[in-house]
C-alpha cells in the first residue's frame, strides 16, 4: 500500500468519525476539562443517576463555560419538555458588565444546576396555584449538555427536569427517570432471584425510536393553509397515483432528498444522535430515520433533537418536513415504533434468549411479566399514544388498530403454550430450571418474520410498540411501558421470595403458567389490520379504545391511580393533570381544525366553485346562442353547482357545531365538508384549483 493512499484512507476516517459528539459535553470533553477529582464524581454520578455533589458544581459549570465559549456559543438554557409535546428553552447570555465598561463571561454551578425560568404560561392541569406558580428547572446529568447551531447562534443547551415548588412534575422527563428507577428495583429484585452478579445493579432500559416522516417541497406546503396551521391536509382528492404499486418503499432516493439527509445525519452526529439508517417509506413523499439505540433517557432526548433538526435541515434544502400523523388521507400514516428492552445488571440483554437453561427461564420470566403487564394495562399504553394525530392513523391504512395485542412469533408461542401446559408440578431434571422446554431454538430476527401488522411485537431481542404517534414525545409510552412491567415483575419477585430457593423452580414454573393462562388472550400472531380480528379482540375482551377521550379516560380508573402512585412514578394530582392538559389540547386541535376548514372553504374553495360556475353558465349561454350543442356541459355545470351548495350548506353546520362548542360534532362536520370539496376539485379545471393537489405534493420534490 503506497503512503498517499493510507493517508486518504485515514482523512476519510476523520471526515466521518471526527465530527461524531463534536457538540457534546461528552465524558471525553470532560475528561480533558475537569480535574481528574471532579471528573471522577461527576462521571460517578452520571453512571448512578444520582444527584450532582454541589461542591463540584462550580468547576463543572466553568468547564462547560470554556469549552462553550470556545466553540462560539454566546448563550446557554435549561432545556426541558414541557406537557406540550415538544421542548421549550430560554436564553441567557453568558455576559455581564464588568462595571468599567467592559464585560465578562459567567456561569455559575449554581445557574447550571437549576433554573428558574417561571415560564407560567406552559399547561399544568392545575398543578400550579398561582400563589406558588414558579416553575424549576434542575439538570439531569445522565443527558450530557450540547451546543445547538442555528446559522450564526450557538447556544449550550443542559438538559433539565422541569417541577413546581413542591417538586410536582410538569415535564415528560420526570416521570421518565422515575419509571426507569421503579424498573430498576425489580429488575435487581429478579436479577437475585436468578442468581445473577450485580455490582451496585444497574439496569439499562434501552430505546431505539425509528422515526417517519414526510416532506413536501417548501412552496407548496406554503400554499396549503391547513398544512401551515394544523400540520396536516383538510382536503384533498385522492391522486391516481399514490403508494399503490410500492415503488417508493426502499426505492433509490432522489438526489435532492438524499442532499437533505446527508445535511440531517451530519447535523446528527455532531450532537452525539447515533443516525444509523435512512430509507424511503411506503408513501411517495414518505421517508424514515433510525439511530442506534441508547439508553431510554438518552434516546428521548436524542428523538426529540432529531424532530426539531429534521426540520430545520428540510427547511434549508427547500422542504417543509411534516411529522404529522396523518399529513394525507387514504395513504400511509407516520409513526414512531419504540424499539425497548432491558440491559440486565450483568450486562445482557434480557429480551434476549439465552444459551443455556437457566438463562432462558429468566428471559421467558421477563416475556411473561410482560404479557401480564400489556394484557393487564393495554388501556394505559392506548392511553399514553393517545393524540388527535394519531386517531387518523391508528386503524387506517397499514397502521396497528388501536387494540393492543402482542406478537411473539410462532417459536415463541410454542414455547409459551408449553409452559402453559407445564402445571405447577412438572419435574426438573438436575436442579436446571426446565420449564417445559431445555433450550429454545434461536429465533428469528429481522424482516422475514415480521408481523407488520402488531401493535405490540417481539422482535428476537426486543419489543417494538408500534402505535407511537410520529409527532409524540415517545417517554409516555416508556413511562408506562416501564410502569406496568415494574409491577408485573413485583408480583412475581414476590411470590418467588416467598418460595424460597428449594420450591423456586416448582414456583417459577406454577407463576409463570398462571400468567399464561390469565393473560394470553393479549397474543395474537395474525393480521391485526382485519376486521375479523376487530370482533376477534372484542370476544376476547381486549379494549379497542378508537378515540382519544375514551383512551385518555384510561389515565383516569383506580387501577391507574394505584399504578402509578405505588411506583412513585406520578401521583395520582400529577396524573390528574395529565388527562387535564391532554383532553384540552385534544380538544384545541379540534376546534383549531374546525375553524381552519371552514376558513379555506368559505374564502377559497367557494370562490373558486363559484367563478367557475360563471365561466361555465357564461360558456353554455354563448355555445347554445352560436347554435351548439351544450348538454355535456350543462350537466357538469349542474354537478359543479350540487357540489357547491352541498358545501355551502356544509360549511354552516360546522359553523354551528363550532358556534355550540361540540367537538365530536366538529369532527364529523369538518369530515362532511371535506367529501364535497374533495369532489369539486375534481370537477373543477386544474388551474382554477386554489390549493396544490395531493399528486404535487407527494411528487413533485
Ligand atoms: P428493523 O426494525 O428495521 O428491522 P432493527 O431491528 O435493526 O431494524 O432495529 C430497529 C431499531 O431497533 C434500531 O433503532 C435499533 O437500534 C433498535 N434496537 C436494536 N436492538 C435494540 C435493543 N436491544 N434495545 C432497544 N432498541 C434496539
Ligand atoms: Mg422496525
């Protein structure tokens, strides 16, 4: 190999690996900033989630400080996630006057670890009297600080929990790392159960957030005023051409799309978000982004990063970037399907089957207190995904029903279905943990095996919940997920300890086929996008939750109470709060999408109907006085004006659903509106049309 090309061969390594974390105040960058004393304590508690040693607090803020500075950073904020669905920050700027005319750059230990940004106007469902209505911020050491770019600004962002007075949350963090502790504790409980070496037990749950999306060139969605104002399309006739022959789907990307994601995984990677893979979705238009995964808080952050980057890159290469659910109707929704798992205290992945025996009676422990904790709350998970975004898309083209059900493949099941049958009695041969079955046959993984159409799937080492909304933050699903499974392995840790060592594997094997025979009705290895599974979950006795407000009522039953208050993951005010603020901005949306249909059918489409309508009638008055036939065009001329007063007519009643305040009426009149509108773009001539069709946005780009 010639010098020069081992040289080349090395920038090409740089080029790519160099610029990963390169906005991160990472343990590396800490490492060369911070004393090795403080370096220890801080990187200690990181790896603990503990709290930060406030004498330590000063340097590592002055650290943070330089090494923002030094990359041009004139601000920094409390980065936090408040109950409205994305992340809110507040500038300051690092300088203050000297008082000789000159100024200096200052951030304190104590401006680093907590904030008060008041920031009242942010929902919170009555948690904040407004005799004690300041809010905090308090950082959360496990997300490492960054530095956000947005063309000349650099701001250094520290990722923080936001609370009341009384500690009440009124973020989607704080809930987030207490489930993940609530988790934790189980996990170690099994984990001595089992027999496994855990060194201070630390339990890792895992997401891994594949993200759709869409993107329409810039102009048009800036001629679409339900896009700009509601994220999503009001109207709009179904084009021929859509995703029906499947052309799209991992097709070659188009080169102007390709620009934008090599800009968005450069951005990426700079912030330390581990982009990995990018491909074309089913709909023309449609695309996914997927990083690697990482540890559950980490990922959150990073998910909500990527949404907030994916747009901002899409805007400077000429796109807009919908996140939306539903952008169109009658083709594929967006979604986000949560990659979780469990990385033991020895290291492993406990949704992974193991080698030997023993191991694979803890994995099947860990699947079954799954299946008791989704069969047992599939409500709550229903609730948690809940948005009026996602009620377009649940149940719609390829999008899981909004029943949930788990898949676990047809090994799996075997499985399962042995234990089942195991009884409690069943002997063990050698002391080895038999559980009906010595070994389990490695499962398959990948596409092959996919059930596409499960809301809930096993996926050979984890389970992908697949009814998170695109637009969602996705730590209400985790925040459950994580909830209802500490308590299932509760249950069962439990009755374990009580066994004792000599009855422990008679009693694993009676635990475990006791869930089984409860809570299987959760399984199904089908089609979930039939109709026959629809009345299938309905003899079952499985929810089929298929609107919002009855799933958010889910957050509202003793049993959710109890849930979340026993794992001191929400009480039951801070839960209460939840269903406040969710059930109102559902209700906004609405009445926002309302407003909006009848703002561009009265002042756009209605015009346009009508103008045609005179150009027509005018049309026919001449051809006939010239002597021509106008039949044909007399009866297009009568579809365009039945069409027109049925919109018309339309319009009024949404006005006064709208005017009564009734949302469900709203919902179906702004429905009723769309079916004539839809038909007058079709009737009427193409350039009369005011707004860009369905076939420019999906393909024109
Ligand atoms: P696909 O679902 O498209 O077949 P993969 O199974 O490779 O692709 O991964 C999908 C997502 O799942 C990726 O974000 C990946 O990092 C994540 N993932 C893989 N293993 C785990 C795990 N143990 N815990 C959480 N997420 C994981
Ligand atoms: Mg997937």
């Amino acid at each position: 190999m010639s010098p020069k090309k081992n040289e080349s061969k090395s920038e090409a390594r740089e080029m790519l690996t160099d610029i990963y974390g390169e906005n991160v105040f990472s343990l590396k960058v800490m490492r060369d900033y911070l004393s090795d004393a403080a370096f220890k304590s801080l990187s200690g508690t990181i790896r603990s989630g503990a709290t930060i040693d406030p004498r330590i607090a000063d340097e590592v803020a002055d650290a943070m400080k330089i090494w923002a500075l030094e990359r041009g950073a004139t601000h920094y904020t409390h980065w936090f996630q408040p109950l409205t669905g994305t992340t809110a920050e507040k500038h300051d700027s690092f300088i203050v006057p000297d008082g000789e005319g000159g100024a200096i750059a200052k951030f304190s230990g104590e401006e680093l670890i907590q904030g008060e940004p008041d920031a009242s106007s942010f929902p919170s469902g009555g948690l904040r009297a407004t005799f004690e209505a300041r809010g905090y911020t308090a950082w959360d050491p496990t997300s490492p600080a960054f530095i956000k770019e947005d063309g000349q600004s650099r701001t250094l962002c520290i990722p923080t929990v936001f609370c009341g007075y009384h500690g009440e949350a009124l973020d989607k963090k704080t809930p987030l790392l207490r489930s993940m502790k609530a988790l934790n504790t189980q996990i170690c409980r099994l984990a001595k159960l089992f027999g496994v070496k855990s060194d201070g037990c630390r339990v890792i749950t895992t997401l891994g957030s594949e993200q759709e999306y869409f993107l329409i060139d810039k102009e048009l969605h800036e001629a679409r005023l339900d896009l700009l104002q509601c994220g999503r399309t009001l109207f709009g006739r179904s084009p021929a051409k859509h995703q029906q022959l499947e052309d799209h789907y991992f097709g070659a990307i188009k080169s102007r799309v390709v620009a934008f994601m090599t800009d968005l995984d450069r951005e990426l990677w700079r912030l330390g978000v581990p982009a990995r893979t990018r491909h074309n979705e089913v709909c023309p238009g449609q695309f996914e982004i997927a990083p690697m995964f990482e540890e559950l808080n980490l990922a959150v952050d990073h998910n909500m990063l990527t949404m907030e980057i994916i747009r901002r890159v899409a805007e400077e290469h000429g796109f807009a970037c919908l996140l939306h659910e539903k952008p169109f109707a009658g083709v594929n929704g967006s979604g986000k399907h949560n990659n979780w798992s469990i990385c033991g205290p020895d290291g492993k992945n406990w949704l992974s089957p193991g080698d030997d025996p023993h191991e694979n009676a803890k994995f099947l422990t860990v699947i079954c207190a799954l299946i008791k904790a989704v069969d047992t709350h599939a409500d709550l998970l229903r609730a948690a995904v809940a948005s009026p975004g996602n009620d377009h898309r649940l149940g719609a083209n390829e999008a899981p029903p909004a029943i949930i059900s788990i898949f676990l493949g047809e090994q799996l099941t075997d499985i399962i279905d042995q234990i089942e049958k195991g009884g409690a009695n069943r002997s063990h041969k050698g002391g080895m943990i038999e559980l009906g079955v010595d070994s389990i046959p490695p499962l398959p993984r990948g596409n092959t095996d996919r059930n596409r159409t499960s809301p809930f799937a096993f996926t050979g080492n984890k389970f992908e919940f697949r009814a998170v909304g695109s637009e969602q933050n996705p730590s209400a699903a985790n925040v459950v997920l994580n909830t209802i499974m500490a308590e299932a392995l509760d249950e069962i840790c439990t009755k374990l300890e009580k066994a004792g060592a000599e009855e422990f594997n008679a009693a694993l094997q009676s635990i475990l086929s006791d869930i089984i025979r409860k809570h299987k009705r959760v399984l199904f290895n089908g089609d979930g996008y039939t109709d026959e599974w629809v009345a299938e979950a309905e003899r079952r006795g499985l929810p089929n939750l298929k609107k919002t407000p009855e799933a958010l009522a889910s957050y509202r039953t003793e049993k959710a109470k109890a849930l979340f208050s026993k794992y001191r993951v929400l009480s039951e005010r801070e839960l209460a709060s939840r269903y406040e603020v969710y059930i109102e901005a559902y209700h906004r949306v609405v009445k926002i999408e309302a407003r909006c249909a009848v703002t561009m059918a009265r002042t756009m489409i209605a015009p346009a109907a009508i103008r045609a309508q005179t150009e027509l009638a005018g049309n026919i008055k001449s051809v006939k006085e010239a002597g021509g036939s106008a039949a044909g065009a007399q009866s297009l001329l009568e579809e365009i004006c039945r069409h027109t007063e049925m919109m018309l007519s339309a319009i009024k009643s949404l006005e006064s659903r709208i005017a009564e305040d009734d949302v469900s009426g709203m919902i179906s009149a702004t429905l009723a509106l769309r079916e004539p509108v839809d038909e007058l773009e079709g009737l009427l001539p193409d350039d009369a049309w005011p707004l860009p069709s369905y076939a420019e946005m999906l393909f024109m780009m």
